[in-house]
C-alpha cells in the first residue's frame, strides 16, 4: 500500500529522484561503476558538487550576489559551533524560538557573549516572539525560520544592520524570500534537500575573516570555500542526491511553484484542525504557525486507539508529535503531496464522524 509520509525527518523524497538515486548506486553514468565507488576528484563528481552548488544558489536567487555555496559534513548541528568560530570576534545576538536556536546559542557561548534579544521558552516555545531590538554593536543576529519541533515559522523577519544568519533546515526552499537580506544560510540536507550526511551552507564572502582567533581548517569557511567545498572527501552520495532534488524543483518551476502548493496544503490542513471540535493546534498565535510542520492534539484520549488504527489503515507514516510537545505533528515538507494531507483529513473526518 502507498505510504503517506508525514516524518519529521529524514522525510520523504520525490519519487523520481529515490529512483534516479537508486540507479546512480548500481551504475552511475554508464561507468559500470556505483557513484559511491568513484573519487571524489572524478570530473563526474566534480560537475556534480559545483552543479548542486550552482543550483542552491540559483533556486535562492543569490548568483553574482558576493555569496558561495558549500555542501559541508557535520549536521547543522556542527554550524551552531562554525558560526560562532567564524564570525563571533566579541558579542553575538540570538533569537530563542525553539530547541535548535537554544543549542546554537549554547555552542555560540564558548565564543564569547550571547544576547539572547527575546525567547518564548517559558510558553514552551508556543510563538514567535516580535518586538525585540537587534544590538547593533553585535557580530551578527541569528534566527531559526522554522521550529521543527513546536511548529512555529518566521513570517517576517526583521531588519537587521548586522549580519543575519539562519538556520533554515526545516524550511528552505519552500518559500520565497528576499535571501540576500541573510549573510549565512545554513540547512542540513534531510529535510527538504536529500538525505541526512550533508549540509548547505550559503556564506556571503565578504563577512569572513574578521576575527583574531585561529580557526582549524576543517572548521573554516575560508578553507571551504577556496577548496570549493572539496577540502576532504565530501558526502558523496548525499550532494548526489540533494542535485537531484534542487533539479526536481526546478523541472516544477522552483520554489514559487512549491510554495503554492504547500500553502495548500497548510490550510487544507489547519482549516480541518480549526473545523474539527476533536482538534486543536498547539501553536498559540495562527500567525506564528508553520508551513511546514503542522502541531496537534487529540483532545479525547480515549479517541486515540480509533486515531491510530484509522492512520495506520490509511498508510499515514510519521505523525508522532516530538516528545516535548506530545500530540501530533505533520510534517509537509516539499516532496509530500497535497493527496496525502487530504488522506490525513479525511481520517480526521472518519475519527469525527465515530469510526
Ligand atoms: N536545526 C533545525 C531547525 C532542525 O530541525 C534540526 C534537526 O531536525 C537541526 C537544526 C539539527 O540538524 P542535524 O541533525 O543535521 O544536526
């Protein structure tokens, strides 16, 4: 039976490009070779690193701009640390919206000062906060876009003098911005990109090397970058991939075309948590709710075994909410269907109706 994949991530991937992947493991390019057998210095590999590297740059609208794109190791767990190493001379400022940006801002600390300029933890990181300054004598202000675990999302970012960076792991690509009001940009690849081993990292040069502190190759944009994202032995198969996926999006017509359909699918979705009297979203403010990872509770604990048996017969993979919420999250990222999120409420509908 088909699967409708809601997991949080790893998440699901379009079809098509599993298949392509799945061929470039047996035989990649008629070589009689697997693509995680050839060298990384192959002119295969190489067209294949600064072909993904070029497409990142071109789906964000970011080519010629002063920006570079590299796919690094690590997660995006390792650019909380990179971040601070590179850019963080005395002060930095954050923005607390979630478990993530309370684990760069813990890295950021053992490089100097940390401004946290406002945070929802105390509401279980139910909202975005809004009214905050910026300090302007800071090295940068990072953010998160989106909260994969509560399920908020920026809407509107702020004006900042200072270098912006963010944290977009769990939504780039899937909506239209202005990027270039962001410095940095980084993504672990296995949420809308390809699978967990690679992340994007995209760097306005000009913001580099400005602080006194020696900084270890592996972990230097620097080095990354004048090596084209080729200092060591890259995650061969996960850059393959996420080419792959930037290519698929742009074969829709890029991240216009996908933002529509996943408004579609957000309100095809919250319209039936706010309709449906056994549902109710957990994020407080509507406005602060994401596009991408949608949160939830079943109000009835005894409707819950009904629930599960009826997603289970439905094919619905992956709507376990994250243990610091509890509930139900659905995640919808680019490569999800907008038939599946109707599959998800029409069991909605069957639970409602007494199933
Ligand atoms: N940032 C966000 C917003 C995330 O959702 C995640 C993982 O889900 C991370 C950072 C950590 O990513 P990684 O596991 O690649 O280190």
């Amino acid at each position: 039976m088909k699967k409708h994949n809601f997991s949080a991530g790893p998440c699901i991937l379009p079809q098509s490009v599993l298949q392509k992947a799945a061929e470039a493991v047996l035989d990649f390019n008629n070589l009689n070779l697997s693509l995680i057998e050839i060298s990384h210095r192959s002119k295969y590999f190489v067209e294949v690193m600064e072909h993904a590297r070029n497409l990142a740059l071109e789906h964000l609208g970011l080519q010629d701009k002063g920006y570079k794109a590299l796919f690094l190791q690590g997660g995006a767990s390792l650019e909380f640390l990179m971040v601070a190493y590179n850019l963080l001379e005395k002060k930095a400022a954050y923005l607390n919206t979630g478990t993530w940006s309370d684990k760069a801002i813990k890295e950021a600390k053992l490089f100097g000062e940390v401004v946290e300029v406002a945070t929802s933890k105390s509401d279980n990181f139910n909202f975005i906060p809004k009214n905050f300054q910026i300090p302007k004598d800071a090295d940068y202000f990072h953010c998160t876009s989106n909260n994969t675990i509560f399920g908020t999302q920026i809407h509107e970012f702020p004006e900042s003098e200072i270098p912006m960076v963010c944290d977009m792991s769990s939504d780039i690509f899937s909506r239209q911005l202005d990027f270039s009001k962001f410095s940095l940009i980084y993504a672990g690849a296995q949420k809308n990109m390809g699978p967990a081993g690679t992340t994007l990292v995209v760097i306005k040069e000009d913001i580099l090397g400005k602080v006194s502190r020696a900084i270890p190759s592996m972990l230097n944009y620097k080095v990354h970058i004048y090596k084209d994202s080729m200092f060591n032995t890259p995650a061969v198969f996960s850059v393959y991939v996420s080419m792959l996926t930037l290519e698929w999006l742009k074969d829709l017509g890029g991240i216009s075309a996908i933002e529509k359909v996943n408004n579609q699918k957000a309100e095809l979705l919250y319209n039936e948590i706010d309709r449906n009297p056994l549902f109710e979203g957990f994020v407080a403010n509507k406005e602060d709710r994401s596009k991408m990872n949608a949160t939830f509770n079943l109000k009835n604990d005894e409707l819950k075994a009904t629930f599960h048996n009826q997603l289970k017969q439905a094919g619905i993979n992956g709507l376990n909410g994250h243990r610091s919420v509890g509930g139900y999250r659905a995640s919808m990222y680019n490569a999800l269907p907008l038939e599946s999120v109707q599959v998800l409420v029409d069991v909605m509908q069957t639970v409602e109706r007494g199933a």
